[in-house]
C-alpha cells in the first residue's frame, strides 16, 4: 500500500455526489484509518440528494464535510509559530526575544490571543536613532517595571506596576543649587550617592530618584521618598549608561504599528495571497484563525515550501468532475469504475480501476484482500451504493460480481435488498417539493467530446406517473440550464426502473436528431417530430455510464 505522511488525506467523490461517491468515499476512508493509523477524511463535493440522505439517515451517519476546493491554503503550509507578546513588554525585551528566535517581527496579543499590532527590528532601530525630545519616556506611558528591567535595577520605593507619563528624563550633574533651577514636578532624575543631589529631587517633586553604581539609599531619603510619592530605583549601571538604556524600557505599544494590517487566515488560498505578499515590503505577515486569533507568522519563503493537499478521489477521474482546485493537490490514489479520462497527477499515484457497475464493489473487495472485518454500518452504505448505481441489478453496467457483493453485503447490514431500495430509490425520487434545480444537479456530470462539450443529469424513479409528470417542467428548465452552462449539448434522463427505458430532454442545435442517429432510432414522423422538439424515448437504456455517454461520443466522434 501507498505511504503517506502524517497529514490528513481528504477521500472525495465527484461534483453533484451520489450515493456510490459519497458511501465510497466513507467507507474507503475506514478502511484506510484501519490499515495506516493516520487520518483520512472523507468528503463531499457537492449537496446530499433525497436518496443519499436516506441512506446516511437508515444507518446513523453523519453526511461527510462539505469541500469547495482543494487548493493550498495557508494552513496547509508550514508557519513560523512565533509566540505573541504583550504590548506593554519593553523595546529592549522585544529585541531581545527577536535574537534568541530569530525573528524580525514580533505579534503584539491580548491575553486572549487576539493580534492588536506588529513590532519589527526596523521600528526599534528607527526608535534608537531618531531625536526625541527628554519627554518621550511619559509620553511613551512607561511602566516603571519595564525600567526596573532594562536597568537591571531594584525598586526600593514605589509600585512597580505604576506608571511613568507625566515629566520629563534627565540626569542630575548639577550641584544641589543648580538643580532646583531644572528639576520640575513629576520628572525622572538619573543621580548618584550625592545625599543632597537625592533630597533636593525629592523636594522639587520629582515622580522618580534613579540612583546609579547601586549606591546605598539612606533610610531618611527613603522615608522622605514615601512621603512624597516619589518613586526610589537603583541601578548597578553609571549614569551615562543608565541614560542611554533607559528609553530601552519604552513599551512595543508607542512604536508598533495597529492599523491596517495586513494579515491572513488559515483559509485564504496561496495563490490569491503570493500577489499581496509581493507587493509589500513586510517579510512576515500574521495568520488568524476564523475567530479572528492569531496563529502564527507566514513569510514569502514559506511559500517556496508549499504543498498541495493530501487527496484520494473516488468513483470518478475526470477533472471536469473533480472539486475544484484538483491540480494543486498532491492525488495519492483514484479509486474507481469509469473509463480513464483527463486527471493528471504530480508523481505516480495507486490507481485501481475495474469494469464493475459501481466503484463500492470495488472497495468491498480491498477490505476482504486487507482482511479487514466489515460491519453493519460499512456494509449497509456499500450495499446502498451498488443498489443504486446498478438500478437493483436492472443496469447493463452491473456484473454478476456486483450482484454477489451486494447481496452479502446485505446480509451483513440486516436488510432485504428488493425491499430496501423500494424505500431508497422512491426517497430519492420524492421530487413533490423540489425545485426544478434541485432535481436537475441531483445527479448531473459534464463531458467532453473532442471539440464539443456537453452536459448529462438524470433522475431515477420507480413511479412511471411521477416522471411523465415531470417531463414539461424539466423540458423548461433544461433551456435555462443549457444558457448557464455555456456548453454545446445538455441532456436530462428521465430513467423509469421498472420497465427500463429512460425519456431523454434533449438541448442544443442537432441535439435530438443527433440521439436519434446514435441509438439508431427508427425516424418515423413522431420520432423525427419530438426529436426537434428535444425529447427522445430510449427504450432499454437506463444507464448514463454505459449506454447514454459512450453513444454519444461515438456519434460526435464519428
């Protein structure tokens, strides 16, 4: 069996799902979980039919995740998990934690991880070398255990978790006489062990006393301190040095930026974001989750990496069938029943393809060659699927192979075939409250013919009546359909099981004639008159794969 590596794989079935692709993709999902141990998720590329749901309902499962495309996001890539800081922390910390990881861009977070700005190694240079005015510390609303930090100090006076944002810095080289002239409420004054230098800054008020080479305070200019809120820090630094670091202890906040950031989340597409990226002169940008909470940072380079998503298709490989995006992916296996078509791969892939009527039978078989026990629930899902691609047995696609592994799936699930796809099909062909749109893309595929494109839905019904009644409404919408589509033919199967003849809602210029050339239809009258009319009847066809499709492209190709 094929390796993979610990990531999840997506099993998906074609556009428009029916029950084969969507019970396929289920029950291969198990199967591969039981054999590697890793995560495989099955998928679905487009809405639950009536008959789909019945199935999924009868055996208590839930209908897969619906997947639009398949393209590469950014979550599907690997992010820099650079851990967000607080706001408040200081420049000279923020450097510091960008060198220890390496980084030139630091997230600035709420303590519920929602991103509120961006610091880089360019703000805090830009910070050492422009000139700003001795105020700049309150200006910045600077907490005064960010200075105890950046000077590797001790607070002997005060609260550490004050705030420094009234005053202005300066240093105290003055003698006692001097200072009073330049010292003025609420500044902050870098001094030495001068007793006098100390007191007389405490009595022009000053908001905080640095006290530098870890002189001793006296207990009376403590006491003095306390009495008139002035705030008392020692630090082992000189005073020059003790200057020049101390606008290091300015918070991230006063420098970083917060509006119009330019983030992405885990969803957005690589190739709709590389465009953004280039066009910016940042390096890393930062990654939100749906809730808006960031997640980590992404830079260009992270791109160079890229990979696809991890993807098994089942019961088609036709890319015109395929989610979208099924170039970008990385396809590890195509599990299915069809003729070979368009899907290219990036590497050689684990390609299993038999002429069985339904791509169910097909995953019966590996979980016997795996020896794998298969229980109710797999088994009533692969029993459901052949039943309803084979027509209960009734198609020209069905093999003695499918009828054999149906009914001994049936027996594993509990149920009696003939009885149970009664309910199953007469589900699916509930058609009293659904739109004309609905029934259309219940089951509908588009195909390519050389030049000429074409598309094919089709609906099953055991209730003769229900279809004749159908057939105006659908012949209406068939027309708008054909707009919208931008194809050449579209075709519409109104497949009656029972006496298995399917009426054919025809489209497109020749359409009908065309048909009735292909199944060589005697052209009396009637026939010639409804064929211009759109509408052929196909006795003994009941199957779009093997009877409808293959006349078709023989008749364009011809």
């Amino acid at each position: 069996m094929t390796e993979y590596n610990r990531d999840k794989t997506i099993v998906v079935g074609h556009k428009n799902p029916d029950t084969d692709s969507i019970c396929s993709a289920i029950c291969y999902a198990n199967l591969k979980r039981l054999l590697t141990g890793q995560e495989f998720q099955p998928r679905r590329a487009g809405q639950v039919n009536g008959e789909t749901k019945f199935v999924l309902d009868y055996f208590g499962v839930d209908a897969p995740e619906l997947i639009e495309h398949v393209k590469t996001e950014v979550r599907d890539i690997d992010i820099r998990k650079i851990k967000g800081v607080s706001k408040n922390i200081s420049l000279k910390k923020a450097w510091n934690t960008m060198q220890e990881a390496s980084v030139v861009t630091l997230p600035a977070v709420t303590e519920d991880n929602m991103l509120e700005g961006l610091i880089t190694v360019s703000d805090i240079a830009q910070s050492y070398m422009n000139v700003y005015d001795s105020s700049i510390l309150s200006k910045a609303n600077t907490q005064y255990s960010n200075i105890i930090e950046t000077l590797e100090g001790a607070l002997l006076i005060g609260d550490e978790n004050a705030y420094f944002n009234e005053g202005k810095v300066l240093i105290a080289a003055a003698n006692p006489d001097m200072m009073e002239y330049y010292i003025n409420k609420n500044d902050l004054v870098i001094l030495g062990n001068r007793y006098e230098s100390q007191l007389c800054a405490i009595e022009m008020e000053a908001a905080c006393i640095i006290v530098c080479e870890g002189a001793a305070v006296s207990m009376t200019i403590k006491k003095l301190a306390q009495e008139h809120g002035c705030t008392v820090l020692t630090t082992p630094y000189d005073a020059y040095t003790a200057a020049r670091l101390v606008n290091q202890s300015m918070p991230i906040s006063y420098f970083m930026k917060t509006e119009n950031l330019i983030t992405f989340e885990e969803t957005d597409v690589i190739d709709e974001i590389k465009d953004v990226m280039a066009s910016k002169r940042h390096r890393d940008f930062p990654i939100l989750d749906k809730d808006g909470k960031y997640k980590g940072m992404i830079s260009r380079r992270n791109l160079l990496g890229a990979r696809g998503k991890s993807l098994i298709l089942v019961d088609h490989n036709e890319k015109s069938q395929a989610v979208d995006g099924v170039e970008n992916a990385r396809i590890r296996e195509i599990i299915d029943h069809h003729r070979l078509r368009s899907i290219e791969t990036i590497s050689p892939v684990f390609f299993r393809n038999q002429p069985l009527g339904c791509t169910a039978t097909i995953i019966y078989q590996m979980y016997q060659e795996a020896g794998i026990e298969i229980d109710r629930t797999i088994a009533g899902l692969l029993c459901s699927a052949i039943i309803s691609d084979t027509l209960l047995f009734r198609s020209p696609t069905c093999t003695q192979v499918d009828k054999n592994a149906a009914l001994a799936l049936a027996e594993i699930a509990g149920i009696k075939a003939e009885d149970y796809a009664v309910d199953m099909f007469s589900a699916g062909s509930n058609l009293k409250n659904k739109t004309e749109e609905e029934i259309f893309y219940q089951d509908f595929k588009r195909f390519t013919a050389g030049k000429i494109t074409f598309g094919v839905g089709q609906i099953s019904s055991l209730n003769g009546q229900e279809l004749e009644q159908l057939k105006g409404r659908m012949q209406l919408y068939i027309r708008q359909a054909f707009q919208t589509h931008n194809v050449d033919m579209m075709f519409f199967m109104l497949t009656n099981i029972l006496t298995e003849s399917t009426t054919l809602l025809c489209e497109g210029q020749g359409a009908g004639q065309m048909i009735l050339k292909a199944f060589h239809v005697e052209s009396d009258e009637t026939a010639e008159r409804d064929a211009k009319q759109g509408i052929v009847e196909l006795p003994k066809v009941v199957s779009r794969k093997k009877q409808l499709i293959p006349a078709i492209m023989v008749a364009l190709q011809g």
